[in-house]
C-alpha cells in the first residue's frame, strides 16, 4: 500500500545540503502495522512529514526518493493535490490533540467539518458520519460527546476524536506519530488496542512512530529501528525481540524496564546521536558502538539481509547475543 524508497530529507542550501533523512526506504502492507522507532531526534517525524506531503515551509525538503501510495508516485504532492488526482488516501494522527483540536467548537461540529471537506454532504448527513465515526473509534456515549468541548473530554477521548476526524477521509494509509505518549499507560493500552482493531477492520496500513520499544513490541507486526536520519534494521517484531542483529537495538532493548525487571540501575545507550552537518565517513552509530572496529568508522556499513524480512545496516552484525 506504502513504499517509501531512498527518502532524502534536507536543510540548506542545494549545493551544501544536510541531510536529516538520509535515505530511508519502507512499506507498509495494508492490514499492517509498521512501528519506526529510535531516539528524539533521529528523524521520524521528518520522514512521517514527508511521506504525508506536509514538511513544513519554509525548511526541510525532500531531495531525493520516492513515495508511493496505492501504484502511484506522489512524492512531491501535497495531501489534497494527492486526492484531487485520485491517488490513495492518507491522513494523520499526533501527538497532543489539544494543540489540533478547535477549543470554541463542538467536537461534532469539527468532526462534520472533515465529513464535509471528504464527502462533499453537510448538516444532518455530515453530523450523522461524525457520529458514526465517534462510534467506530469506540467513544462512549457517542450522541452526547457530540455536542460536547475539547475540554470537556479526557486526554484518551480527545485522542479518539482525532482518529475519528483522521477516518473521516478514509485513509488507506494512517500515520500516528507518538500518540499516545502524552496519556497515560492504561489509556494507552486502550488507544493501542483501538488502532490495532481499525487496522484490521478498516484494512488500512499504518505507520506507527515512537520512541517506545514497549509500545512497539505490544503493537507492531514489524518494526523499523532509526538511527541518526538512518532505518539501521528492519524485520518482523518477534525477529526483533528474538534476535536483534544492530547493535543499536540491541541498545534500546537494554533500556526497556520490563526485560531488565531487577536491575539496580537500567543500562543507557551511552553517548549522543551525532547533529546532522556532523556526520561524516563510516557508520553512524560507530561512535557510540561498543563493538566498532576500524572498519566500521572509515567505510560505509552494507545493508544485509540476515534473514528473509530481516535486514541490518552493520559490517558487523549480532549474531544471537554476541557480535559476530
Ligand atoms: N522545522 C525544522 N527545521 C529544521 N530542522 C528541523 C525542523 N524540525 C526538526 N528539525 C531537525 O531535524 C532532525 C529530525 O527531527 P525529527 O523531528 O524528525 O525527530 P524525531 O525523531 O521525530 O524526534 P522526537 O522523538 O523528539 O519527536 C532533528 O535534528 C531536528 O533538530
Ligand atoms: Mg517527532
């Protein structure tokens, strides 16, 4: 449904560019979820902005690469240019709903306004759709949260209403970025299952992106781990949590509280991801590798495919436990 190609995003001027996607190629199946994972900064919400057609302007640009919906290339079109030729359909979910929410409107009314905009109806027809949608994103009491403030409602409900609002264009491709990072964990979990189920009964592909391997392993079919603008490994979320093969992962998985249940101090990923602009021969992640050799801070990594679905940026890949 989703493939994204040797995605390029950069600052600067053309004859000195910076890159802070370097590179990133994807897909994303219908029924699917992908998680993209990796540390602030990295270059999710980049690579998400740029994939929706929406990086902010002036600034990043896509410089290279391509993305493509449904057979078609729409790498350099925006969301509505995208509709209006009648390529695939993709809409958006993020972090804190309060920012995207109207304060001074019904939630029904800003439900309606997206009906409206998509399919073209409005007054009862577009309010019936908005209640409809408030329905499939399991809001209780869906009539009355109708007429009801963005604060009037909980962080979790407010989240809804912005997936139902993201449904109302009926999105083949539905990117969430963190959206569930500002709520609470049972929440969460509720919000998580939400989407798992709308994946599934929708038959939409989804592009999840977190920092949270946790939320990764409860919600992902496959997962793509980002490194400094970089997918440094990709492959089925089992694979990932049986044998991750980049030692960056490896790292992240370290960190997470709940496989590290007893330890007195959790382990860190020591060291910072390099600033874009400073990044320079060899692997990215070298420097803070306990494992790199000399190799691996003069030449560029290769790509390699450890196993069918299963692919690591690393000349020196984990082999079950220890490098290899
Ligand atoms: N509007 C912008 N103009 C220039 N640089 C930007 C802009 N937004 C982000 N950047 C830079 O691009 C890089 C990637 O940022 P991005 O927001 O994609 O990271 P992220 O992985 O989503 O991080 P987080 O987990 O904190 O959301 C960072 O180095 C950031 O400083
Ligand atoms: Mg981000």
């Amino acid at each position: 449904m989703l493939s994204v190609r040797d995605l390029t995003v950069s600052l600067g001027p053309e004859t000195a560019p910076v890159d802070i996607v370097a590179g990133v190629s994807f897909d994303v199946a219908k029924g699917e979820i992908l998680g993209l994972v990796g540390e602030s900064g990295c270059g999710k919400s980049m690579t998400s902005l740029a994939v929706m057609g929406l990086l902010p302007q002036p600034g990043p640009r896509v410089r290279a690469g391509r993305v493509v919906l449904d057979g078609s290339d729409v790498t350099q079109l925006q969301p509505w240019q995208r509709v209006e030729a009648g390529h695939g359909r993709m809409a958006m979910i993020f972090q804190e709903p309060m920012t995207s929410l109207n304060p001074v409107r019904r939630i029904g009314d800003q439900i309606a306004e997206a009906v409206r905009v998509h399919d073209q109806v409005s007054g009862a027809p577009a309010l019936a759709r908005a209640r409809e949608l408030l329905e499939l994103v399991r809001m209780p009491d869906p009539a009355m949260q109708l007429s009801a403030y963005p604060h009037q409602l909980s962080g979790g409900q407010r989240q809804r209403v912005m997936i139902a609002i993201a449904l109302a264009c009926r999105p083949q491709v539905l990117i969430a970025d963190e959206p569930t990072t500002a709520l609470d964990v049972t929440i969460q979990i509720q919000i998580l299952g939400l989407l798992r189920e709308l994946c599934g009964r929708l038959d939409m592909a989804i592009l999840f992106i977190t920092h949270d391997m946790g939320v990764i392993a409860q919600l992902a079919d496959r997962v793509a781990v980002m490194y400094a603008g970089r997918i440094v490994e990709t492959a089925g979320v089992d694979a990932v949590f049986g044998s991750p093969r980049h030692h960056y992962t490896r790292g992240l998985m370290d960190c997470m509280p709940v496989r590290n249940a007893g330890a007195h101090r959790l382990p860190t990923v020591s060291g910072q991801p390099p600033a874009p602009g400073t990044i320079r021969a060899g692997c990215v992640f070298a420097p803070r590798c306990a494992a790199a050799r000399e190799e691996c801070r003069a030449t560029d990594p290769p790509r390699i495919a450890v196993s069918q679905g299963h692919q690591v940026l690393c000349a020196f890949p984990l082999n079950g436990g220890g490098p290899a």
